[in-house]
C-alpha cells in the first residue's frame, strides 16, 4: 500500500493574506485620514484667508473712504475759499464810491431828481450824493426829530428821504447823503443848550461875525444835545435807506472872534479834540444802528497845518474807517501828502471830474464830485 502522502497546512501563507488584507485596509484608512486632514486644511486656510482678505479689504475701503472724505473736504474747503474770494471782491467793489452831488436846484422834486438822474455818466459814477442838511442848518427832508421840528429847521421843498433814497436806487445808482453838522445857524439859535455862548453868559448866543457882516451862530460840541441832535438826524436819515452819511462841518468855526466863544459849563470835560471826535462817535453809532456808517469830511487846510483853528489839531488826529478830505484845486497834491490815513480809505471831496485821473494817478478810487 503506498504510503500516504501527507498534506501540511502552513498557517504562515493563510495568515498573511490576512495581512495583507488587513494591511490595504489601513492604506485605505490612512489615506482616507490623510485626504480628510488634507480637505480640513484646505477648509481652514480658506476660511482664514478669507477673514484676512475680509479685513484688509475692510481697511483699504475704510482708507478709501477716508481718502474721498479728506478730498470731499479738501473740495469744499477749495470751494469755500473761492466763494470767500469772491465775497471779498464784491465787497471791495461795493466800497469803491465814484459820486456826484445833485445840485439845489434839481432837489425840488422827485421828477427834477429823476431828470438829473438820467443825466449822469454812469462810466464814472456809481453812487449820487443829495444834500439832506445844508450850511445853514436847513433840512431838505421831512425829519420827524422834535427839534428838526420845534425849530423850523425842515425846508418847505422837503422830500421823504425813503422816496427819495429808492427813486436813486431805480435808477441803479447808491444813495449817500451829506450832512453839515456843526455848522448850523437854524438849530443853534433856536436853544442856548445848543450853541455856544458869547463870554459863556447863558443868555447871549454867540455868532462868527457880528450880525450885520452874516454872523452865525454854530452848534456847540460840548452841548449834550446838540450832539444828539446830530446823532438823532444820522439814525433816521439811515433808516431812510441812506447807508453813507458825509458829515461836512466837525470842526470849529473859523471866526474873528474865537476868544468870546464860550463852551458852556463841560467845557473842561474833555479836550477840544476829543469833543470834535465824541460828535463823530455818537453820529456813527445812531447810523450803526441801522446798517450805516458817517465818513467825516475834513477841509484840506486841516491837514497843512499842525495846529489850526479848526481842529485845535492837525485833521489827521481823528479816528474813522473812512476820511474825505476836501482837495483844492491846484493842491491836491500837497494835502494828499500831508493826509496819514491809507489810501484805500480815502474818499476825497473834489469840484471838478477833471481832478479824477490825478486820484487815479495817486491809486485812489474813491471820489465825490460836487
């Protein structure tokens, strides 16, 4: 019989493809595991770079929108300068006053006004001057102040200056008014209270001259209420629509007889100067009131001499924003060199249009015809 053959079974060959079974399967796992870490990554450094661009795009917009801000800014604030710009080229215009006075004669009526009016070369005048109050002390408007009234200062022609100031404004021109102040023979001789008095007796008014030569009595700066009187006629001429008042006649009279000129009991209150330049204030702060102002008007020999009668000083000692010296033919040269005040402040008084180029010539711009 022949022997058996027998068969061995190695567990070593079964075994091992379980390994290796086993083996694949971890493969499988590890690169499942790895292919997750890997897609988790991927999610994460997404995420993350997304919150980064998130931020850096939040900073650059808001760097943006600051940049747009600060020229929007930069913008309004060029914008702003350009409109300050012009604002101050309009009101440098505004101010340059080229006038011409209405003569008497056309002052009777609103047409004869009208009819002048038309008449003016508006080539070299911007503005028309109509004498509201005369050297005399005549008033050629209808003035509602109680001593205007009480001494009859209000001519018989006498205007509405509210009329009268936007007849001149229809016809494209600006109303200024002048004003002779203190010399004033009507509202002095009316008040002792107002004038001045002959070797300071309270009952005797004291005149220029004597009185057959045209002696005239003058408003006394150191009486309270000639003052006012002055103040009350410059806030209501004001009100009227008249902005600019030109107030001839703040000085002192130019008299034989200055040494019987009495000021009254004040008359050591304040200095002679210092009255002059009180009745000038108190004008300019009733005009004030109503959006006007008063340009004092100073005789060109106020100005040649250090000391003079008519100022106790030169005219250059007063205070204004705005002075109109009185340039004589023949000496305007001489006064306007003797005149401290700028010269972009200056409006001077002249009598003839043919003294015009001369201002131009010295780099005024400002002037009064008449």
């Amino acid at each position: 019989m022949p022997k058996q053959r027998k068969i061995k079974h190695y567990r070593y060959g079964f075994s091992s493809r379980r390994q290796r079974r086993g083996r694949i399967l971890k493969g499988l796992l590890f690169i499942l595991l790895l292919a997750a870490l890997v897609f988790i990554g991927y999610c994460v450094s997404k995420s993350v770079g997304d919150l980064i661009n998130r931020e850096n795009s939040s900073q650059i917009s808001s760097q943006t929108e600051s940049l747009v801000s600060e020229s929007s800014e930069e913008s309004l604030i060029s914008v702003s300068s350009e409109e300050e710009s012009s604002s101050e080229i309009d009101q440098t215009d505004a101010a340059v006053i080229k006038a011409i006075a209405i003569p008497k004669e056309s002052m009777v009526s609103l047409d004869a006004v009208d009819a002048f009016l038309d008449t003016v070369d508006t080539s070299l005048y911007n503005s028309v001057v109509v004498e509201l109050k005369d050297s005399k002390g005549n008033l050629m408007y209808l003035s509602e102040v109680q001593l205007a009234q009480t001494c009859g200062a209000i001519s018989e022609n006498a205007l509405d200056a509210t009329e009268l100031a936007k007849h001149i404004q229809d016809k494209g021109f600006t109303p200024i008014a002048r004003i002779y102040a203190l010399e004033d023979d009507i509202a002095s001789h009316t008040s002792y209270s107002t004038s001045y008095l002959y070797q300071n007796q309270t009952t005797i008014t004291w005149l220029d001259r004597a009185a057959d030569q045209g002696g005239k009595s003058w408003l006394n700066p150191y009486m309270a209420n000639a003052v006012d009187y002055l103040a009350s006629l410059s806030g209501e001429i004001t009100k009227a629509g008249f902005k600019t008042i030109l107030a001839c006649g703040i000085q002192y009279p130019n008299s034989k007889y200055p040494d019987d000129m009495g000021f009254g009991p004040d008359a050591g209150s304040i200095s002679t100067v210092d009255a002059l330049q009180n009745v000038l204030d108190q004008m300019e702060t009733e005009a004030a009131r109503n959006g006007g102002t008063v340009i004092p008007v100073f005789q060109g020999e106020g100005y040649l001499e250090q000391t003079n009668g008519l100022y106790s000083d030169s005219a250059n000692v007063f205070t204004a924003d705005r002075t109109s010296p009185i340039l004589t033919e023949g000496q305007e040269n001489q006064i306007l060199a003797a005149v401290t005040a700028p010269v972009q402040s200056l409006v001077p008084s002249i009598q003839s249009a043919d003294q015009i180029s001369l201002l131009e010539t010295a780099g005024i711009s400002s002037y009064v015809v008449g």
